[in-house]
C-alpha cells in the first residue's frame, strides 16, 4: 500500500534543501577492526553504563564491558576481542570528553560466547524479547540514542495504536539507511514486526521519503504498508513524521505515545533483528563518510569506539589538512575538535570539510523568515532575544525546550544570526536553572 505526501496535510514550516547524496549508490563496505578502539560508557540517552571490566581484562567481541544504571540507561559491549588498556576520561563526538573503555586487539576476532549463533525467536513472549534488546544495548540509531527498551515499554494506560518505521533520512548527504533499507530489507522488516508484537500494535507502517523509490519499492514488494513521502527536512524528526503521516499532533511536553504512536528508525530494527536472531549486541553500526576533505566516500559497516582518524585513513586519508569534521549531518552535526573521537551508537555520518565559510552575525531585521521555517511553530527571533539577554525563564515560557535544534531558522537567516546555537545555550540554562 503507497500513499504519497500530496494526499496528507504534513506538519508546519520545514525547508527544501540541496540533498547532495552523492553516496547513495554506493554499497555498504565492512571496515575491518582497528587496533585500538575507544568505547565511551555515556553513548545513550539518560544514566551513563557503569563499567564492570578493569585495566588488563581479556575481552571478546561482545563481552559486556559496561552495564546499565538504571531503566533509562543502555549496557554497552566491546566491539572487538584483546585486552582492555585503561578505563579513563577521553575525546567524545558530543560530550567532549568522557569515561572511555580503550581496547588493544588481539586480532583474532573471537565473540563472546553464545554469540553469531543462529536462534529460533518467533515464539518467545514479549518479555524476553525486551530482555534480550535491553542486553544488547539497543538504542535508537537516527540519532537521539534512546534506549530502545524503554521506547518498547510504554504505560499500561498509553496503548499503542500505530507503530512508524522511520526511513526518511532527511539529512543532507546521508546515505547510511537508505543503502541499509536496499541491502538488507528483511532484516529491517523482522526487526520492525518484533517491535510491532511488544507493542501489541496492529498498524505497522514503513515512512520513506519519495527521493528513495528503490526502497519503498521493496517494501512494498514485501506486502508491507509504506507511505512515500514528500522530500522535505525535518521530515524525519518524530514529531513531523507523525503529522505527516497520521495528522496527529504530539503535545507541548509530550511524547509520540501520547497519541498512540511509537516511531523507531530502520537502523535501529535491524540491530534489533541482530540481537533476537544472533544475540549480537550492537557493536557496529552503518555511517556515511564524505565530503570534499577525504579522498573517498564510502557507506561503511564501522565497529563502535573506531577513532575518526582510523575511518578516514580507511577512504584514502585527507585530501588536505581539514578545516572541519562534523559527526552527523550539515544541518544537526556536531564539529569535532579531536582526531581520536570515537563512532558511537548514534553516530551516522562523518563530513570532511577542507574548507569553511565564516560569516559575520548582523541584526535581526524581522523578516519573520525563521518563523516560517520553524517546524515546531515557534519564534526563534524572539527566544533568541530574551536568551541573549539572559531571560531564560521567559524563554521557557516562549516554548524553548520545544526546539528539536533543526538548524531550519539559522538556515534561512539573512542576517546569519546562529538561532539554533542560542535556542540550544537556552535549553541548557533552563535545564541548569530548574535542576537548582
């Protein structure tokens, strides 16, 4: 079943951009294992896992080497077999720095026992199959890291109604799920209906924006409900996949369970899939390398705590001395400042950058263009005025804490006013201010 964006309402604002994927045709290449991996213990939404090997431990891949602290936390494994070096503070793609895991191989490639075996999991009750996802350290792969146990467990009295797959990518440059959804659909499909029986869920429905027809073709070869939506950024974010695709609308403060719906990405069923059917923690994930600072672009198969440097010599190496490496997309990435920052979990894409445009901030002329491009209805102008003036309460008032930090409003300012950056400043000194 196929119905296209023009017969839905869609959500508010949103921007058209240049998609420039210029890897999509290019197959997932396997990196092989590093020498060295850093693994940081902080790689998910909520409590950091809490080591529970030591300086001088043998491990093998899959080893758990940090359990989880509490519902909201994740475990996390080692990603290749050998000795494990330190436990200690280091470069980290978001926090800056963190409690790191650093892992020498042995290069002999032994899993964990138990693991890359075949199970049979089709008549397992719905608590086990929670119990292995949890083991594994599922999060969510689209970027926010949330555990994805704790997604597949909503309250007795939040019953789910619909369950998305998002495959909309809506990032510039990323090709990382679309060649996922092309290369191993099965695998995506068996993930998703593993959620769709936690969940007890009896809509099961696969979002795919329309500049991916070969991937909405076999899904929908595979009799599976897909909707082809219209190409549109943030079309991937939750909240606007959910109004596109339901005309729902997810409360201020809220989340998609509030309206019966629960979105999970395509990445993340197909680890899930993997840990059901082989016990396979996630200690790889699929990433997006490019740009025109690295000598070759690749979709590459990379193994958790692998440094960035280790990636990019992998594509050839730099094409000259970078001025940037961002982890994620153009729009929502974050810039690195270290060469040894590792992949983690949520990482879906490394741009090189052998050149960066400055501009200078000018003052806000009140076009009202941010206005228009913010998908959450908000006034950046605004928020962005009463943060730079430090009124940080009021800004909260003013719906500051609704910011999915899209980039939408800094993207179309004329005077280069970095909104996004304010509006995330202010979140962080709400958080801080209500925290005292």
């Amino acid at each position: 079943m196929t119905i296209l964006n023009s017969m839905l309402k869609g959500f508010l604002g949103g921007i058209h951009l240049s998609e420039n994927k210029f890897t999509e045709n290019l197959a997932i290449e396997v990196m092989p294992a590093p020498k060295l991996v850093y693994i940081p213990l902080a790689q998910h939404a909520g409590k950091p896992a809490k080591p529970i090997v030591q300086k001088d431990d043998f491990v093998k891949i899959g080893t758990k080497i940090g359990e989880s602290e509490g519902f909201i936390s994740a475990p996390v494994h080692a990603s290749i077999s050998g000795k494990v070096l330190d436990i200690k503070q280091h470069p980290h793609p978001v926090l800056a720095s963190a409690e790191c895991c650093i892992i020498e191989s042995d290069e002999t490639e032994d899993w964990a026992a138990g693991m890359k075996e075949k199970h049979d999991y089709e008549n397992l009750p719905k608590e086990e199959l929670l119990s292995i996802i949890r083991d594994a350290g599922i999060v969510g792969l689209g970027g926010a890291a949330f555990p994805t146990h704790v997604k597949l467990s909503p309250p007795p009295d939040k019953p789910i109604e619909y369950l998305l797959i998002n495959g909309c990518e809506c990032e510039p440059r990323l090709t990382a799920d679309h060649r996922l959804m092309l290369e191993y659909p099965i695998g995506i499909i068996e993930g998703a209906k593993l959620f769709q029986q936690i969940l007890n869920t009896k809509h099961l429905i696969f979002c795919i924006e329309d500049n991916k027809k070969e991937a909405a073709k076999i899904f929908i070869s595979e009799n599976e409900e897909v909707r082809v939506l219209k190409t549109k950024y943030p079309q991937g974010a939750e909240k606007q996949l959910i109004k596109t695709v339901l005309n729902r609308t997810v409360p201020r403060g809220g989340l998609p369970m509030d309206v019966g719906c629960v979105v999970q990405n395509v990445g993340t069923c197909y680890a899930a899939f993997q840990a059901v059917k082989f016990r396979k923690p996630l200690i790889d994930r699929v990433v997006t390398v490019t740009g025109d600072g690295v000598k070759e672009s690749k979709n590459l198969l990379i193994r958790i705590g692998t440094s960035v440097i280790d990636v990019v010599n992998f594509c050839g190496g730099f094409v000259d001395q970078p001025k940037r490496i961002i982890f994620g997309g153009p729009m929502m990435g974050i810039s690195q400042y270290a060469e040894d920052v590792p992949i983690i979990k949520g990482t879906s894409g490394i741009l090189v950058s052998k050149e960066v445009s400055s501009y200078e901030e000018g003052p806000c002329v009140r076009c009202g263009c941010c206005v228009d491009a913010c998908p959450m209805g908000l006034m950046p102008t605004e928020i962005y005025k009463l943060v730079k003036n430090k009124k940080f309460l009021k800004s909260k008032d003013y719906g500051v804490l609704d910011c999915i930090e899209c980039g939408c409003c800094a993207y179309g300012c004329p005077s280069k006013i970095p909104l996004v950056h304010y509006l995330k400043y202010g979140k962080n000194e709400v958080w801080r201010l209500s925290k005292k």
